[in-house]
C-alpha cells in the first residue's frame, strides 16, 4: 500500500469532467479518478476547510461512523477492474477491524473529514498511475496512458493557481 495525498481536482474544459489527483507522499507518482461533480464539491470543501451551518452527506456519514462508536482509520482504493476504481473505508469499531465499500470519491471525501491517511494499493499504481517525465515502456502502456495524457491536456489549471504535474 502505497500512502496518498489529494493533490488538486481538475476540471476538464470538454465536457466538464472532473478528476481528483492523487500523488504519492514518498515520490513522483500520481492516480487520476474521474469523479462527478457533487463529489468533486465535497472533496474541495474539505480541502479548503469551508464550514457549512447544516451537515453535508460526508459529515453527516462521519458523524453517524463516530456517534456508533466507530472510528474512520484510513481509506483504500484497492481496485481497478473494466476502468473503475474500488475503495474501502477502513474503521475501528471498539478494536473489531471493520471495512465498508465505498467509491474513491466518497471514500476520499470522508478521509479529508476525517483527517485519515488514503492509501493505494500497488497493483492499482501499477496499472494506472503515473509517473511525469517517464516513457512508456510498451505500446500498449502508451495506448493506456495516451487516454489520461488527452484528459489531462483539456484541464483548466488557471482559475485554480495550480499547475499540470510536469511531465503529464
């Protein structure tokens, strides 16, 4: 397992798709998951510490974990399988190790929440992260990689004062 941090969320410019950008803590290596729009709103909010006067549906599944007795100990995106990301929400509840399956989005969000380390499992790396800056060692990773590299170039990185990972 491979310790994450959410690096931005972008927007694409074609077709208003939304993607959370993961970076490893340890080195140069990214995870892009496409994610919908209300998803990309609650990921934002926890990242920027916006406080809401009513609870949103993460606070409200933080709250329901914590007032159960349980507690949220990290996340997991443990899955790739036909393009979509899996993730497991990893809790404590009163030592009895529980999981519960979860979108990345969601599971991330919660994770911000909860100020809880986000981890990736290495075969998930392996098959869809990236690394800026290195070539493609196969056509068939060129081919696989080509459809983030045209995703990433349609992105807006102004109206965020973040730029693309170098090399993408």
């Amino acid at each position: 397992m491979i310790e994450m941090i959410v690096d931005s969320i972008r927007v694409s410019l074609v077709g208003l798709q939304r993607v959370v950008i993961l970076k490893a803590k340890e080195e140069e290596r990214y995870l892009l998951i496409w994610i919908g729009h209300p998803e990309s709103v609650a990921i934002a909010m926890a990242l920027q510490g916006v406080e809401v006067s009513r609870p949103l549906t993460h606070d409200l599944l933080l709250a329901a974990i914590e007032g159960l007795g349980a507690k949220v100990t990290s996340i997991l995106v443990n899955d790739l399988t036909d393009n979509t990301f899996f993730a497991r929400v990893v809790l404590d509840n009163d030592g009895r190790h529980v999981e519960l399956d979860a979108r990345p989005s969601d599971a991330i969000a919660l994770a911000l929440r909860a100020k809880v380390p986000i981890f990736v499992e290495q075969k998930v790396l392996d098959e869809a992260g990236i690394v800026p800056d290195q070539e493609p060692t196969s056509k068939e990773e060129e081919d696989r990689l080509a459809v983030f590299r045209d995703f990433v170039n349609t992105l807006e990185f102004s109206d965020t004062g973040g730029s693309p990972p170098a090399g993408v």
